[in-house]
C-alpha cells in the first residue's frame, strides 16, 4: 500500500495534536504543512527526477562503482 501525502495529511490531523507538547505540535504542524506539497527530487536546478529515474541513477552508479572496484584489485 502506497501512503500518499493526503493520507499523510488526514493520519496526522488526526491524531491527538491537540494534547501534544508544544515541541510535538510543532513537529505535527510541519508535518502537515509538508504534506500539502508533493515530494519533488531535483538535480541541481534543472532537472525533476522521478523515483523510477532516481533508482535508475542509482543502480548504474552502483554499477560502475562495482567495475571500478574489480579493476582496481586486478
């Protein structure tokens, strides 16, 4: 199941904010005001990534560091 930031959203306004410490209701508050924006991953300032594309950097980084370190101990 995949939680979404307005499930997010109504998970946290409901739960018990209002009988929180006033540094948990801080925390709650942001939370809240986070959610309303949808999660973006950029690079640099030119370039929105996907989760898909991001994995996709990752796992060929991951590639060329596994090459790089079997050339190395040859």
């Amino acid at each position: 199941m995949k939680l979404q930031n307005s499930d997010l959203l109504v998970a946290v306004y409901e739960c018990r904010w209002w009988a929180l410490d006033r540094r948990d209701a801080r925390s709650v508050q942001l939370i809240m005001e986070r959610a309303q924006r949808p999660l973006q991953l950029t690079a640099g300032k030119f370039c929105v990534l996907s989760f898909r594309l991001f994995a996709i950097i990752g796992k060929t980084s991951l590639g060329y560091l596994s090459m790089l370190l079997a050339v190395k101990e040859r």
